[in-house]
C-alpha cells in the first residue's frame, strides 16, 4: 500500500535480466499503515505469454493499469499479427501515469514491466509521474534498499535465469526477514522465448534453501 507519493509499504519487488529471460519476484504482503491487510496479495500480472507487470502501490489504481495494458496488447497482437514489444508496453503505461499528472495528483503506482521479445529480454521501471527508464536489475517497495544489497553483490548481466533464480530468491527473501512491511510469502514468475511461467511452491522451497 502507499504512504504517500514516493513512499510505498508494504511492498518488495525485484526483476532481472538474464542472458536468456527475465525474472520477476514480489512478496505478497499487503498493508495499510501497521495493519497488515492480505498475505497472499497477488503483485505480479502476466499480460502476455512474453509479457508482465509488478506494482507497487494502490491496488485499485495498479490493477486497472494492468487491465487496460492486456486490453492494449490483445489489441496490439490482433492488429500485427506479433506479441507487443516491451518497449512499446511500457511507453504505453509511462502515458497513462504521465496523463494523470497533468489533470491532477500522480497515480499512486509504482511499476515494473517485463518481458521478451524480438529483440531479447527487457526490463523497464516506471515511478509514479510516468518516468520510464531501462534496467538490468531494479527493485521497487520498501524492501528495495534489502533486496538491492543482495541484487548488487551478486547480480551478473550475462548469467542465465537458472543462474540467477537462487539470488533473486534469496533477494526477496532477505526483503521480506528484514522490513516489517514486506512478508508472508512470494511469487516469482520467468519470462523466457517459449512464454510466461510462475514457478510452483515446491520450486520457491527449493531454491530459498539453496
């Protein structure tokens, strides 16, 4: 949940890119101030077979977001005959937060897209104002200065997404022992050539213990 503009609780998110896919993990605690409101917040969102979302922030705000982004992209796909770049995804939402702006107060949205397309896999994260910018590994929430010492110490922009799975587990996880504001449990989904896939509860067990 937000705080207020350019403070978010309650939240962890991280994506990386790899040599062959994009990772993406979120906690699924959500609060509103010391209440801790759900444990199983659902905070990443496949659009596409090649294409996601995390959010950080108003729930209302971040999914209705996430609905006119899969609106946009089934419209894309149709049209073309191809999956939307990530590129053009995340312009897409860059102008929706960006619009707001002008008409009143920013969106309380913090976001993350992901994906693969024709030109590889990408990452981009966009603030609440609409800015947008390209990323290796990035990290949104109030767990994000946590995951970021692990992020830094051991992220490698040339590692497969097996490589680097154990870390980015082991990055949300920290997040969520260490902020009072993230925890409960987490989802981590993996964008490669052949699609979209959320690893299972067994997986996630697996590589916390590695």
């Amino acid at each position: 949940m937000k705080n207020s503009i350019g403070e978010y609780r309650g939240t962890t998110t991280i994506a990386a890119v790899c040599s062959d896919g994009v990772i993406l993990a979120t906690d699924t605690r959500a609060t509103m101030g010391s209440y801790v409101v759900s444990k199983k917040a659902k905070k990443v969102y496949r659009i596409t077979d090649r294409l996601a979302m995390t959010i950080a922030g108003g729930v209302a705000v971040a999914q209705r977001v996430v609905d006119i982004l899969k609106v946009n992209a089934q419209l894309f796909e149709f049209e073309k005959s191809r999956s939307i770049p990530v590129s053009a995804a995340a312009r897409l939402v860059s102008n929706v937060l960006f619009s707001n702006r002008e008409v009143g107060m920013p969106l309380p949205l913090q976001a993350i897209i992901g994906g693969f397309d024709e030109t590889g896999p990408h990452v981009y994260n966009l603030d609440p104002f609409g800015s947008l910018t390209e990323e290796k590994m990035v990290s949104t929430g109030s767990g994000s200065p946590i995951a970021y010492g692990v992020l830094e110490d051991r992220y490698k922009q040339d590692s497969s997404v097996k490589e680097m799975l154990p870390i980015v587990v082991r990055a949300v996880d920290s997040a969520m022992k260490r902020d009072v504001a993230s925890g409960d449990s987490f989802d981590v989904a993996v964008i490669m050539d052949d699609g979209f896939r959320e690893l299972s509860d067994e997986e996630k067990l697996g590589l916390v213990s590695l």
